[in-house]
C-alpha cells in the first residue's frame, strides 16, 4: 500500500494505561451523512451523540433489532446512508460481532459471506433479500445461522417475509 499503514496492535501497544475522556456536550455532531437527493438537492445530515446513543439503544430493543452479545450483524446497507442504519453503534453497543459485506452482493456471495461469518441478523434492501432468497431456492441451500432480517428503503413485499419464514428467518420492515 503506498503510505503509512497502521496495524492495530502497534496502535494498541503504543496507547496508554488511562485515557481522559473529553468533556462535552451530548448535542455534539458526532457523525454526518447525506441525503441522496430524492426530493430536492442532497443535503448534510448531523447526527449527534445523543441521537446516535438513543438509536442505538432503540434498535437494540427486542422488538427492533434485538441484538444481543450472542449475534453476529451483517449490514447490507452503505456506511454513507443513515449510518449504515446506526448498526455499528448497535454492534458495539452490546458486545455483538459485526461483519461488513465484501465485494460480491450477489445472492451466492452474501450466502457465502452469511455461512462463513455466522451471521444472526443482517439489514438490507428489498431487491438485496430476494437475490439471497433467489439464490436459495435455485440451489436448496439453507441459511443455517440467520434468525433475524431488517428491510428498509422500501415496502418489504409478504412474498419476502413469507419465503424467509420458509427458512426460519423472521424478517421484517425497517423503520
């Protein structure tokens, strides 16, 4: 790689025994995403700590993502769009393995990704899950890990919830 490479270990290594938290206030931008566009010109989104911490708290609830330490989270969403739908927060806010998807977004590499990583709950568009699902039915896979789904961006169709339920996924609508 041309420049510097940082290895965390060495980061970790060179980092010290006690860290002073910063004092500040919990409205603070901590993160900025932006729109796409859709209804006018792309805007910048702030999000603040304290929005970020609430949804992160919100989604963790049993009724939303219901994450706990025991899951392994796979977002199929941009970093770039809501905060990859707060999910990093969310991860780490309970302890929980979080994965990122690789280049191949295809049903047959998300299978693999899903399979290989141990995913329990993963997020996604519609036309994501049903290429996952596609590629389920034409082989006769099974998903021996995911339990959970989120899908969001737009309406998820019954035929979706339906052929997940199929593989014990309970799927659902996004907020």
């Amino acid at each position: 790689f041309p420049g510097e490479l940082d290895i965390y270990d060495e980061i970790v290594e060179r980092g010290r025994e006690n860290f002073d938290w910063p004092e500040f206030d919990e409205n603070t931008a901590v993160a900025m995403c932006y729109t796409s566009g859709t209804t006018g010109e792309p805007k910048g989104v702030v999000y603040s700590h304290r929005s970020v911490v609430i949804q992160s708290f919100a989604a963790c609830l049993p009724t939303a993502m219901g994450l706990s330490e025991g899951d392994v989270l796979l977002p199929v969403v941009p970093m770039f769009h809501v905060n990859a739908w707060n999910a990093p927060y969310s991860a780490m806010l309970v302890g929980a393995k979080q994965v990122f998807p690789g280049p191949r977004l295809d049903g047959e590499g998300l299978y693999e990704m899903f399979e290989a990583e141990k995913v329990t709950f993963s997020s996604g568009v519609p036309t994501v899950w049903l290429n996952l699902l596609h590629y389920l039915e034409k082989t006769g896979k099974k998903l021996n890990y995911l339990k959970r789904g989120m899908c969001g961006g737009s309406a998820l169709p019954e035929a979706l919830i339906r052929g997940y339920a199929k593989y014990g996924v309970e799927l659902q609508q996004g907020w």
